[in-house]
C-alpha cells in the first residue's frame, strides 16, 4: 500500500507547487526585463504560407474587428480536437496553425458567389488565395457567403513563415529608447494599484506604464490547471457516488435496522440520471418536462421544507440563548435587537417619526452603522486569524503531513 | 404578578412556534404593503447595474437552490427583470452549485422575459453549469467562451448566428458588473475573477451571512449587495420608482416574501424580550425567597 500514498503526496506536492510558483514567479524573467513609458509601438506581425500560395501578411492590431487569431491543433480534456486561441509568441516559423479573422456580419455578397463580401460594419472583406470563408456556427466552410450570415475568414493549416513580434519606443529614466521584442517576450501593462495584465502590443496606449521581457511560462499553463482541477473535482463526485453505493449495498444485504432507507438512495440516483438523461422536448430550447418536473415539483419543493423548519429552530434558539447574564451578553443583545428589527420595514416605521434631521438615529441608520464599523473591525481581526490558521493547515496538507487525507 | 412573568423564562417551544407560524402565514391570507427603507448596498448594487456601456453584458453567477430559494429567488427575479426591463443582455451561468441551479435561472429568465419581450440568444443565454472553483473563476475571467463550450440548451457557444449576444462576450472586461446570487456567495471570486478589479463586483446573499461581507464593502472590493428578502423587496421598490409603469412586479416575490418574515422577526424580537422579562422575575423571586428563608 506504500506506492497509492506515495503517488499521492507526490501529485498533491507537485499541484501545490504549481500554484505556489504562479503566485510568487514574475510573468518575466528578472534581469533580461525592460520597463518605462510607452512612447509608440509597431505592432507585430507575420506571414502564413498555404501550399504553393504566395505567403500572406498578417498585422496583429483590431482592424474593424479583425484581429488575427492564431488557432492551435489542441485536444481537451475528453481528448477531442480542438483549435485553442495561442500567442504569436508561442509560435515560431515553421508552426503549423489555422489563421482566422472575424467574426462579421454580411451585409452583401459583391462579385463572385466566393469573392467579396461587404460586412455589417461597411467594411470590404475578400479572399486572398489559401483563405476561405467559414461559418460561425459550425466552423465548415462555405461555399456561397450570404447576406445575414456570421462569417469568419480562415486560412487553416498555414505555415507561419515570418514573425515580426513589434518594437516599442519607451521613455526610461528622461531617455527614448526604441525597444525591438524578441520572439518570445511578453508585455505586461503595469498599474499603480493592481496586478500586472499581458496585453497585445497594439493595446498600449503613450503613457502606459510596460514591462517587456522573456515570459516565464506558469500564466501560460493557468487554463490547463484549471482543466486539471475541473476533472479532478469531477472524479470526486464519481468517487463519492461510488462510495455511497457501497455503503448502501451493504445495508441492502446484511438488513441492520432501518435498511429500507438505502432503497430511497438508488430510487433517487436512478431518478436524478434519469431526468438529466432526459432528451430537450424542444430542441434550442430549455423545456424538459419529467426533468422540471423533478426540479421543481420534488427537489424544490422538499429541499425549501426542510430548510423552512431552521426558521422555528432559530427563533427557539434566539429566544433561549439572547439573555442578559452580563454587561457583554446585555450588548450582544442590544446590537442583535436593532439589527433584527433594523432589517425589517418595522424599523424604518418605528424611528421615522424623528424626520430627516434625526436620520442618523432611524433603527435602519443604526443596524446598518453596527454592521459597517463594528462588525466590520470585528471580521478584518476574524479574517486575519482564520487565514493564518488555513496558511498552516495548507502547508500541512501540501507537504502530506496531515495524515488522514494522505491515505493513512 | 411576579410569579406570572416568571413563567416567560422557559415558554415551551412549541408555543414559539404556534405563535411564529401564526405570524409569518397572516401576510399569505391578508395582503399587506409595508414601507421600505433603501440601504446603501442595494442603492450601489442597483445603480452598477444600471450603469450599461456600450457593448458590454451584465453576467450573472446564479448559484441559488431549492434550499436557498426564499431569499435568493427573489433577489434574483429583481436582477433579472432589470436587465430586460432596461434592455441591458445579460449572460448567466453556475459554477460549483447544486445541478438544477441553471434550470431556476432559466425558468425565472424566460419568465420575466415574456413579460419585457426579451429574446433567448440576443437579450440573454444561459450558459449552464461548470465546477472547478477558484481556478474555473480565473478562467472565466480570461475567457467565457473557453470554459463554457456550449450554453444550457446545448448550442455551441461559437454559434452567432443563434447566439449573437455571445460575439461580444470574450472576457471579464465586456462585463459591465458581475453579480454573484447565492446563500453564500464566494469571496474568492473577488480574488480570481479579475485581478486587475476593473469590474464592479456585487453580492446577492442571505441576510444570516451578509455581516461577513461588510468588510469587503467597506474596502471597495464589493461595490454593492442585495441581503437576503428585504434587499430584493428594496431593488423592486427602487425599479417601481425607476421605471414606473414599465416595470411589471405582478409575479415578483421580494416585497410580498418581506412582510411574512418582517411578522416573523417581530414575533422572535418579542419573545427574547419576554424571554428576559421572565429571567429577571425569576431572579426576583429566588431573591424573595432566600429573604425569607
């Protein structure tokens, strides 16, 4: 049973180690990093080459909307195909990637069936040779653009040929500098107050502070994380379902008192796969009828009883607990009278009388002050305390040292 | 005297309960309108709301069950008949919530929407349900349409031509404000969502957990908050007083849920009261009694 614990302290350590070195490694590489004030910029740029077509120049800056996009043979996580959106800096000459351009709105065809198109936005739009029209909700190509349709043009499996990846011209300490990108640098825009964003270089603005350097991967790979993270959280509702039949199986056979219950665990597993299983009666549309039945009629209707019983628990427990013993509990329930009956319309009601001058003493004024200041200096102190108690516990459970959780 | 207000230390349980039934089911046999006073919270929440820029959509974390429906339905129907009473689209999706969250959502969505004329595709999608919280938060942020591949109705998300509203929707910065409707909703969206805070950020919760939230009000990382009941029925006064005739409230929830649970309050407020009348009699009564022993 050695090699399970040791897998899993292994992946949970690596994972921990991710997200760690996310937060605390630079989006670039400390040293080879340049920053100032961004003067101008040329925008990057390349050309893609499809067959024996000549190669056609592409510039990355929003032209009406047609920005490039430079799509990526991927796979998910069921391992299907897919093209993923990729930074021209993390494609170099000689990649294979589908070129696209759009989407926009026809507004009419002009020339040939294939040829031009005039778009929504006015804009002339025409194949180059190795481009094609493609429809925006399939993404096949098509043969004959018409008016109304969603069109994108693509150049699919195009060879990247030549990268231009953009200069900058920054101002550095009163100095101009012209800055040239190298294949793989990142911009990121810098702000006084908040975290740092990669941005495309035609998005800068003269007076946005940058930072230009070779990009350290972690952001990159943050998407990937999170489809890690997606299916393991899946895997832990399969486990957990699995785990719960066990037990109830084991009810059903050995009969220990009040067995019967496991009966209602399978009839509502098999009724819950069976309303999800349920084919849409309209397709394009949300109606489901055996499935809103059992939302609406059953699970809506016991889950909002069970939860309306706390209603009566809670004014038996405020009645017992809410008593003057001492000084503390005496504010604790002063505080706790005026924010109840503050959050009620009965507490405008009550104090409104005293007119606009009085405001600050409406019950309403006051509930929403004790919630505002003493509440709130309450909870920054809880907070602080809460997060140092979950740092330690994190550490423990990424280092495998909170043994429960590691198999033990 | 004494002896009888004594008795008010230990009043049975079921008593409370007669007496709290009584009071919170009057109001759903007699209509009653009470005054509501606006809170700041729901004043700021509504107001970023309101706030629409050009090509930019209002999305909606909708995170609300069958358990949690009696606060967070009608919070939730008010945000929604704003958006389509202002024309404002609007995206919805779930994330880490029970599985017939996009379902409540959808009812309410088509609901209100053939009430304001609102069409599904161009006014709002449903976007259904994803799990995988903090980092799914972070990738919305980064990119809608890479995590939700296909809406609630299983139309690809790419496809324009039956979802146009979704060739504007990319990322965090073509939201307009981002509203989170759950019992609790979840602080780390805060955090992940968008690091750079450009969009404002705004909490529909119930009212046993909104004191948790103030700090983050008060520190501007929260721009508004709808608490529990009453701070729907306060977002339908203000969208009466907004839109007048234009605003159809017949079938919202918020101000006729307020009254039963205002009853209710009362009710609880009364008995600690009467609760402590009784401690301090019974008190009294020992120190009588020890008098004259």
């Amino acid at each position: 049973m050695k090699s399970p614990r040791a897998i899993t302290i292994g992946v949970t350590f690596i994972a921990g180690l991710y997200f760690i070195l996310d937060f605390i490694v630079p989006p670039t590489l400390p040293g080879a990093s340049i920053r100032g004030v961004v003067a101008s910029t040329v925008p990057a740029s390349f050309t893609a080459k499809s067959g024996d077509f000549p190669a056609i120049p592409y510039q990355l800056s929003d032209q009406g909307n047609m920005r490039p996009q430079i799509l990526v043979a991927q796979r998910d996580v069921l391992g299907k195909p897919k093209l993923a959106s990729t930074p021209l800096r993390q494609v170099g000459p000689g990649s294979t990637a589908t070129i696209r351009l759009g989407p926009f709105e026809v507004q009419r065809v002009v020339g040939g069936p294939t040829d031009s198109v005039v778009g929504a936005d006015g804009i002339w739009h025409s194949l180059k040779p190795g481009q094609t029209w493609v429809d925006s909700a399939t993404t096949f190509p098509v043969t004959n653009a018409k008016p109304g349709m969603t069109l994108y043009i693509e150049q699919p499996n195009a060879k990247i040929d030549q990268v231009d990846p953009g200069s900058a011209v920054l101002l550095i300490g009163g100095k101009r500098i012209n800055h040239r990108l190298g294949a793989h640098t990142v911009a990121i825009k810098l702000s006084r107050y908040t975290a740092g964003s990669e941005v495309q270089l035609d998005e800068l603005k003269a007076g946005d502070t940058v930072q230009f350097g070779p990009a350290t991967t972690f952001a990159d790979n943050r998407d990937t994380a999170a489809q890690f993270n997606l299916v393991i959280t899946t895997m832990a509702f399969g486990i957990g379902i699995l785990s719960l039949g066990m037990v109830h199986s084991r009810q059903l056979i050995k009969r220990p008192k009040g067995w019967y219950t496991s009966i209602f665990f399978f009839a509502a597993i098999v009724l819950g796969i069976a309303a999800g299983l349920g084919k849409y009666e309209d397709p394009g549309t949300s109606s489901r009828a055996f499935s809103d039945f059992m939302v609406m009629r059953v699970i809506a209707a016991v889950s909002s009883a069970v939860f309306s019983l706390l209603a009566f628990y809670m004014a038996a427990a405020a009645y017992r607990a809410f008593r003057i013993r001492n000084g503390e509990a005496a504010l604790m329930m002063g505080s706790a009278l005026i924010v109840m009956l503050g959050q009620t319309p009965f507490g405008s009601y009550l104090t409104s009388w005293m007119g606009e001058r009085f405001s600050a003493f409406w019950l309403p004024n006051i509930a929403a002050w004790i919630l505002r200041v003493p509440n709130t200096a309450m909870f920054r102190g809880l907070i602080f305390g809460i997060m140092l108690g979950a740092f330690a516990t994190a550490l423990r459970y990424w280092l495998s040292m909170e043994r429960t959780t590691s198999g033990e | 005297m004494l002896k009888f207000l004594a008795r008010l230390d230990v009043v049975p349980r079921r008593t409370i309960y007669i007496f709290l039934l009584i009071a919170a089911g009057i109001p759903f046999l007699v209509p009653i309108r009470l005054p509501m006073y606006i809170w700041k919270e729901t004043r700021s929440a509504f107001d970023a709301t309101q706030v629409v820029q050009p090509n930019k959509v209002v999305a909606i974390c909708s995170n609300w069950d069958p358990g949690s429906q009696g606060e967070n339905w009608p919070q939730y129907e008010a945000i929604v008949a704003q958006c389509m009473v202002n024309h404002t689209p609007f995206i919805v999706f779930s994330v880490d919530s029970d599985p017939v969250s996009p379902q409540l959502a959808e009812t309410v969505n088509e609901r209100e929407a053939k009430k304001y004329g609102c069409v599904y595709g161009r006014d709002w999608v449903n976007l259904g349900l994803t799990r995988g919280a903090p980092l799914t938060m972070g990738a919305i942020g980064r990119s809608v349409k890479s995590v939700f591949q296909h809406d609630y109705r299983q139309i690809p998300t790419q496809n324009y031509e039956k979802l146009p509203l979704m060739r504007r929707v990319r990322d965090v910065r073509d939201f307009s404000c981002f509203w989170v409707v759950q019992y609790q909703p979840d602080l780390n969206w805060v955090v992940f969502l968008d690091p750079n805070s450009r969009v404002p950020i705004l909490f529909a919760c119930a009212g046993i957990g909104s004191s948790g939230y103030y700090p983050y009000l008060s520190s501007g990382q929260l721009k508004g908050m709808v608490v529990g009941t009453r701070g729907a029925a306060e977002y339908e006064v203000m969208l009466r007083d907004k839109f007048g005739k234009r605003f159809d409230d017949r079938e919202l929830r918020g101000q006729k849920l307020v009254v039963p649970l205002a009853f209710g309050n009362l009710v609880i407020i009364v008995f600690i009261i009467a609760g402590n009348i009784g401690t301090i009699a019974r008190r009294r009564l020992e120190a009588q009694a020890k008098v004259f022993r």
